[in-house]
C-alpha cells in the first residue's frame, strides 16, 4: 500500500485587504472637477536673493565696476 503525503497548505491571501475604500465617482460627475492645485507656498522665494546675485555682486566688486561694502574705517590703538 502506497503511503499518502501530507499536503502542502499554502496561505491564502486575503483578498477582501485589497478591495478599495474609496468609491469611484465618474469623470463627468460634478465632484470629479479638476480645481487646480491644493498646496499653497509658504515663503515667496522671488523676494529672497539668490547666491547668483551675491556672487556677481562680488565679482562686480572685483572688476571695480561696483563700490564695495562701505566699512568704517579702522582705527588703531
């Protein structure tokens, strides 16, 4: 008499964890308008200079096209 292997059990998936949550509204539907972006900036980065700027303003300084720092001028004790 042939003896029987035990079978293999394999683990099955839950499929009800992959099944979506959200319902799907079609694309003509008013709630599926596009409204543009949702984030807003927080700092407005065209106000601040740029390291661009600070280094042709040193280089401008170095050609003498552009007067440099003004200083104070040092006095010795």
């Amino acid at each position: 008499m042939k003896r029987n292997k035990p079978r293999k059990v394999r683990a099955v998936k839950n499929r009800a964890a992959h099944v979506r949550q959200v319902q799907r509204i079609p694309p003509t539907a008013e709630a599926a308008r596009d409204e543009g972006p949702r984030l807003l900036p927080l700092v407005d980065r065209s106000k601040e200079p740029s390291r661009l700027e600070h280094y042709l303003d040193l280089a401008d300084t170095a050609l003498g096209k552009k007067s440099g720092i003004k200083r104070e001028p040092k006095t010795e004790i």
